[in-house]
C-alpha cells in the first residue's frame, strides 16, 4: 500500500528549482502526496501552474498567531518543540535566536499533522527547513529524509551531523556531493545518489534548426545571477572572442542581485552589440532558445564562502536538446561533462581558458558533433526522471524486493 508523502519545501515553486516543481508532478503519480511549504511563491515562469499550485499548503501571514494557539493548546509538546531546535548545534547566538523565532513554523507543522497524519516527510535541502523536519519527526516519531543539493551542504552546514544521523536517508543530487556527505557521516547506506533527471516527453516539440551560416553564432547560458554562476568571466571571455574576430550573439537569461554588476562589466568589455542580458524566462521559452543555440556554456566557479552548483539542471537539458556545452571543472558538473566526451571542460574562473574551449565547440565541427551524441545517449541513460523518482520514492517507501 502506497504511503502519503508530506512533502516539505522552504519556497515552491522557484524558477530557480524547477526540478522540484517537475519531481512532485512525478511522485504524484506514483504515490499520494502532500506538498507543504512556508512560502507560496508566484509561477509565473512556468508552465500550466495551476496543476500543483492549487494544492500545496501554506500558513498565511498569522503564522505567529497560529502558532502561539497551538503553544497555548499542547504547552508541553510545544515547549519540547522550541528547546529541541534551541539545543541543535548553532555556529554562533545570533543563529540561535533565529532558531527560536522560526520554532513557530515547527508548530504550526505539528498542528497541521495533527489534524491530518502523515507517514513520512521529505524535505528539499538540509537548511533550516530541514530542522524543522527533524525537530517535529523527535516528537511525532515521523521518520523524515531529505534531499541535499549544493548551498544547504557547503554553506548553510548548521547541524549537519546531526541532520545525516538522524533522517531515514538522505538524497543528493551528485557523486561530488555525496563524498562530502560521507565525511560528516560515514553511514553509507544512509546517502545515496539520485540524479534528478529531466522529464523527457516536454521535448519533443523542440528541433534544433538548421545553422545559417551567415548569421553569427548563437550562444546561451542560463541561471540566477549570482557569484557562483560566474558569469562576469563568461563575459571577458566574450571579450576575448570578439577580439579574435567571432561573429557571435551570447544570451544570458536569468535575474538577480548581480544584475546591475554585470551590465557595467558587459559595458566594460565592449561587448554590449553581441551580449545580451534577456531577463527571466518561461521554461518553453528557455528550452526554445537553448535548442537554437550552436553552443551552451555553463561557467560555474566555487565562490570564497564555498557555494557551488551541483549539475545545473539546464546542462542535462541542452544535452538532451542536443546542443553542444561548454563548463568548468566545478562539483559535480564532470559527472555529465566529460572532456571532448560529452563537451569541453575548463579550468573555472579563467576567462581565456573558457574563450579557447568555447572557440574549440565553435570550430571543431566532427569533435561537436560527435560530442553531441554522446551527451544526448548519456543523458538518455542516467536522467530518466521517471526512473530517478521512483528510485528516490523506493528511498521512502522500499519495495517488495527490498523488505
């Protein structure tokens, strides 16, 4: 008999995680689930929202208030509950007193399971989130398991030791990632990979047309703009072609804080006629422009705090869509980016180095192309999202053979 997974998410759905938004779709079909999350976010760059966004639980801004009547309901187990996240290892006191103010999401999540039991909770990233999880699966006896995935493991880390030791299983998204687990806990059996895969079928529609040789080449890249994603060295790099003579046109679609820093460095490399800086897109029109492009560059670095990408998602998208990529040696990007295998690497954080690697995809057709196969059969063969779901659902609830 299928259990009713509570699944528990900081903010749904992001642009930014759509591979979450894609997963629950999947489970669904598998098992019954419940999508709980603390932030009901907008989803306006998807595609048919409705489908998901109708059903997830969320508190509203009284959550504080609801809080408060469940403490003033079960005093006991609340009290329990908000000495439990105090007590979890903090890396300094202001960290703690955040703890306290966030015990009232713990609460509320303890309320609602009362009101309608859950067998198990999953949680998406080992952040704060995560405590709650652990915090309410102490006083229920609810087993919870997570998915780890990038800035929750070499960031956030608080109680991390105590997250693996105490979750059913963890998930994470790379080999990278998981050796990294392993050195905070070496239970092996408990952290286990699970790429996320891609839903297929939503590609179909998508050809990549014909070059024209007299345009310039296309080239795209996606993601948040964020240090991590290290697009300012995409762009001297663009300043590096462009002095070699390229004819090309480079896509950036994405938003965020470095916005700004990176129109000025766009100015300051003289290349504001080939770059173009796109804004947020909807997933179609994202995978649109990808399968036109003749090239993809993923130029990803480790920043001086330790945030990194796992896979960027869009990498096994463009592979899939059979569009050629550049990347650096970053994570778990080599897991899928296999040197003149799959695509280029490079060294991350070296504009000339990821100017010679894109020239290289530009104007090695036979290596390209060959390249491209590969990644495309690659891909094919290990982000199946239906297989990798029902993996990780095998993870909650273990099958017959398994018992």
């Amino acid at each position: 008999m299928n259990k009713e997974i509570l699944y528990l998410i900081g903010v749904f759905p992001r642009r930014s995680e759509t591979f979450i938004f894609r997963e629950v779709e999947v489970m669904r079909r598998i098992t019954p689930i419940r999508v709980v999350t603390f932030s009901k976010n907008t989803l306006d760059a998807f595609d048919d929202p409705g489908r998901i966004l109708d059903t997830v639980e969320s508190p509203d801004r009284t959550i504080h208030k609801e809080a408060l009547k469940y403490f003033l309901r079960r005093p006991l187990r609340s009290v329990r509950c908000i000495a439990g996240w105090f007590l979890l290892p903090h890396r300094n006191a202001g960290k703690r007193w955040k703890a306290i103010k966030k015990s009232a999401y713990a609460l509320w999540l303890l309320d609602l399971i009362e009101k309608k039991p859950t067998q198990h909770i999953h949680v998406h990233f080992l952040g704060w989130v995560s405590e709650v999880a652990l915090v309410v699966s102490r006083i229920t006896g609810i087993p919870w398991s997570a998915s780890a995935h990038a800035n929750d493991i070499y960031v956030y880390r608080n109680a991390l030791k105590n997250k693996l030791s105490e979750a059913s299983f963890v998930s994470t998204c790379t080999a990278y990632n998981r050796q990294t687990l392993l050195t905070y806990n070496d239970l092996a059996h408990k952290i286990h990979l699970d790429y996320h895969g891609i839903p297929t079928s939503i590609f179909n529609d998508f050809i990549r047309p014909q070059k024209d040789p007299t345009l310039p080449f296309k080239i795209i890249t996606v993601g948040r703009l964020v240090e991590k994603k290290g697009f300012n060295y995409l762009i001297r790099a663009c300043g590096v072609l462009k002095k070699r003579g390229f004819r090309f046109e480079l896509i950036l679609i994405g938003d965020g804080p470095l916005r700004e820093s990176l129109s000025v460095a766009i100015q300051q490399e003289h290349v504001s006629d080939c770059v173009t800086m796109a804004g947020e897109l909807n997933n179609t029109q994202v995978l649109r422009e990808i399968a036109s492009a003749a090239l993809f560059v993923m130029p990803s670095i480790i920043t001086s705090n330790g945030d990194r990408d796992g896979i960027p998602n869009v990498i096994i998208e463009a592979m899939f869509l059979k569009t050629p990529v550049v990347a650096t040696d970053v994570s778990g990007i080599p897991e899928v980016v296999k040197h003149r295998e799959t695509g280029l690497l490079c060294e991350p954080a070296n504009a000339l180095a990821l100017a010679d690697a894109m020239s290289e995809s530009l104007t090695q057709s036979d290596q390209t192309r060959a390249c491209m196969a590969s990644a495309y059969q690659f891909v094919n063969n290990y982000f199946d999202m239906e297989k990798n779901v029902r993996r990780l659902y095998e993870h909650i609830v273990p099958s017959e053979k398994n018992l």
